[in-house]
C-alpha cells in the first residue's frame, strides 16, 4: 500500500523552497534515460505525485512512448533520500490540470507567464530509500 502522508507530503512539497528540486528519470523508445529537474513536483494525494510541466520536451516525448518514471528526492541537509517508483500519466487540459497548476509553486509558474505547461501526474507502486530499502509498495 501506498501512503504519502505527513513527513513525505510535507517534504515533497516544499522541495522547491528547500532548494531540493526533485530529479525525474524517464526513457525514450530506444531505451535511453533522461534525468530532468521538476521544482514543482508535489504530493498530489496519499498514492499520487504531480508536477507542472511547463518545458514540454524531452521528459513529456518519453513519458508519452514509455510512462514509468522514477522521482528522486533528495535533501542533502536533512540525509532524507526517497524514490519514488511510478506510472505517469498527462493531463493537458481539464479539471486536474487545473489543480497542479493551482498547487504549483509560484517560481515554476513564473516561467510559465502564458500557463501552457501540462499536469503530470504519477500513480506510484513503490517508495524506497536511496540504499534500496523498500519503505512502501503496492
């Protein structure tokens, strides 16, 4: 079971203001892995994490050929490491787009003065420490 509640959500969602940008990996068709730094990755809900993607290149072409992804947090003062094991999903209009983009930490929006960005939202199966230990999995 997965359940994002009190020190992850708490964590996650100030990564930005922390100065811990959450990494995203995605992979392309060929196979190829892709790191990408997301300041607005957020808990969306107790199974759930979502972020504005507002560059729209490479990390969403990969998500659209291939959608697991893995979110890397990492909070170097704190020694907190977390991945997070998912499938992610692409809202490009409608009511849940409208929510991460609600949610989004104000720095992201403001390189996205014209709103363009997609919600990217990740269903995740598991959560683990950086040494591998399973702390949560469906």
């Amino acid at each position: 079971m997965i359940d994002m509640t009190g020190e992850m959500q708490e964590l996650v969602d100030r990564a930005h203001a922390d100065g811990w940008d959450c990494t995203v990996g995605t992979v392309d068709k060929d196979g190829q892995p892709q790191l990408s730094l997301k300041g607005s990755v957020m808990v969306y809900d107790a199974e759930t994490l979502a972020y504005w993607e507002r560059a729209k290149r490479t990390a969403l072409e990969n998500v659209a050929v291939n959608p697991k992804v893995t979110v890397l947090y990492n909070n170097m003062t704190d020694r907190i490491r977390w991945r997070f094991y998912g499938t992610a999903e692409v809202h490009e209009s409608g009511l849940i787009r409208k929510e991460v983009m609600a949610r989004t930490v104000e720095a992201e929006l403001e390189r996205d003065p014209e709103r363009l960005g997609v919600a990217v939202l990740i269903k995740v199966n598991k959560v683990a420490e950086l040494s591998g230990a399973v702390l949560q999995e469906r």
